[in-house]
C-alpha cells in the first residue's frame, strides 16, 4: 500500500526524482525539466523522499562494511540474465510514466549512436512507454519485430509505436506494412518485396531490442486478432515475446498459421546482445521465466512487487 497522504503518481514522481539526483547525479534544474515540473517541486519531491524512506542515506564504518546484493541483483542472478532495472510499482493506471526512468536507464546502459538498430515489440507495456520520455540518440534506427496492420487495439499496431519511440528518442522509424499473419499468397508476396526485406533485415543487424513478455495467453484479456486462441497448444502456452509464444521450459509453441507469422524468429532475438524485456504483474511471473528460459531476452526491468513474486516463485520452484 502507499504510504498514507500520498497516491501512487506522488510516490512514482519521488522515487523517479531519487534516481535522478542521487543515482545519475543530475541537478534539480534538469530534473524538473525532464519530469515536466518545476525545480522547488523537485526540491520537495526530494525531501519527501528522504521523509518518508524512499530514499534513505547510511553512513558506514569501514569495519563493518559487508557484501550484499540488492533485490534487482538478487533477481538477476536468479533469472541466470545480465541485469534487472526496478521501478517501485508500476500500476496500470500509470504503468509507463513508473517504467520510464528505469527503462531509459537500461537503454543508456544499451550505448546506442547513431546507424545503431533498436527493435521494439507490441505490446500494451511498449505501447504505454512510446508515450513517454525516453533517451534522445539521434540517429537511431528504430524497426518494429511484428507485423500488426489493421489491428483493433493500438497496441497492437507496431508501426504507431515504432513512430513514437521514434519521436522520443529522435531517431528514425522503418515501418511493416502487413498483418502479424498475413494470408499465403500475401505471404510469398512479402517475400519477394524489396521494402520489407530491407525492413526485416535490420533484424540482423540490431544493437538492442525493447519487448514485452505477453501473459499466459488462455487468460489474456487483450491479444493480436492473428493468434487462435482456440488452438489447443497455445492455451497450455505460457507467453510471448514478439509473438514467438513458449511453454514453461521454454520451449517453443508451433500453431495453425504459425509460419506465416511476421515475426522476429527466436534465432534471431537471441543473437541481438541486449534485450529488454519490460514486464509488470506477478501473473507474468510465468511468462518472465519461460521467457528466460527460452533465451528471448537477457535484461528485465519490472517493479518490486514483480521482482517479490518472481523471487518467491524461483525459490519455490
């Protein structure tokens, strides 16, 4: 629960303000340009934050220093991936302005420049972050890892959260101008078009890729119209990244239609160096670990309660 007096937007801009100053050694006059406020609220952020245990500054006697790994580190080592970013909590009602920072944090840890290629997903979480602010590089390369014209839900359309991500981080979008399952005929089309195969070659080629870890699908409220719902393996399925779906192994979940998909393949996710996975929700504890386990993504950033659930998960388990 939030600390009484305060609501969970209050609490997310002061554990963003935090970070900002006291772990990427910004000043308050950036900050507040970068949270959209003004300097004596970023003051106030700060000191709130310190008040009430947000952040809380130690001093140590050398002799009694000991090693200790914090919950991200924990997890991390747990997953077996190379690092976990941590937002406190991310509710649905503000999951992207709670996932910004951290994941702009694991960006800037990507070292992206300029003619460097970044992919992003569908996703309601990426879909949620595109309108945020994230790490300008102009320059970027920014390429969609699914097809998802004609789809309902704007989460579901790669192309408008390429072009966002776009916007936000000053780069350049490339776009997929076909259905996630497109019909065979448009299929062998696609790949004879010299568009699309430029567009899918990025996927070579790529420094750095921004995911979401889709929930078990049998219990998904909202999911591509490409993907049957009604096929028996999909239904024991776990998740997905990129539309490559998995069970709890890891292993990889074949469907009708399922090789026609636009899609990244796995091969070629797992040879991009570094994947971001973002992911909220102790429901996708599953997912994020049959994610893992299939080699999808080697970088997570979720919230602490996540972070709790999987913990108790892998220990369980």
């Amino acid at each position: 629960m939030a600390p009484r007096g305060f609501s969970r937007r209050d609490l997310g801009l002061m554990h963003r303000a935090a970070r900002l100053y006291y772990l990427e050694d910004l000043n308050q006059a950036t900050i507040a340009e970068r949270l959209t406020v003004s300097r004596p609220t970023v003051s106030r952020l700060l000191a709130e934050a310190r008040r009430i245990g947000i952040v809380r500054i130690t001093v140590h006697d050398p002799d009694t220093l000991h090693s200790g790994g914090d919950t991200a580190t924990r997890l991390a080592d747990a997953l077996g991936i190379d690092r976990v970013w941590l937002a406190p909590f991310a509710a649905s009602a503000d999951l992207g302005a709670a996932l910004a920072e951290p994941v702009g944090e694991a960006l800037r840890e990507a070292g992206l420049g300029v003619g460097d290629v970044l992919l992003v997903s569908s996703g309601r979480t990426v879909w949620e972050l595109s309108h945020e602010a994230l790490p300008a590089v102009p320059g970027l390369e920014i390429v969609p890892t699914v097809g998802g014209v004609a789809e309902p839900e704007a989460w579901h359309q790669t192309n408008e959260i390429t072009r966002a991500v776009a916007e936000r981080m000053q780069g350049r979008p490339h776009f997929l101008f076909t259905q996630a399952m497109p019909s065979p005929a448009m299929r062998t089309t696609l790949a004879d078009d010299p568009e699309f195969r430029r567009v899918t070659g990025f996927w070579d080629h790529a420094g750095a890729a921004l995911v979401g870890v889709g929930a078990p699908p049998a219990g998904r409220e909202s999911i591509s119209t490409s993907v049957p719902l009604d096929d028996d393996g999909l239904r024991a399925g776990v998740g997905d990244v990129c539309l490559n779906f998995y069970r709890a192994d890891g292993g990889e979940i074949a469907f009708p239609g399922s090789e026609r998909m636009v899609r990244i393949s796995p091969e070629q996710l797992r040879c991009v160096p570094r994947k971001i996975a973002v992911a909220v929700g102790a429901e996708k504890a599953p997912s994020i670990v049959g994610g893992v386990r299939a080699g999808l993504f080697n970088r997570l950033v979720t919230d602490t309660p996540t972070a709790t659930a999987l913990l108790d998960a892998l220990d369980a388990g």
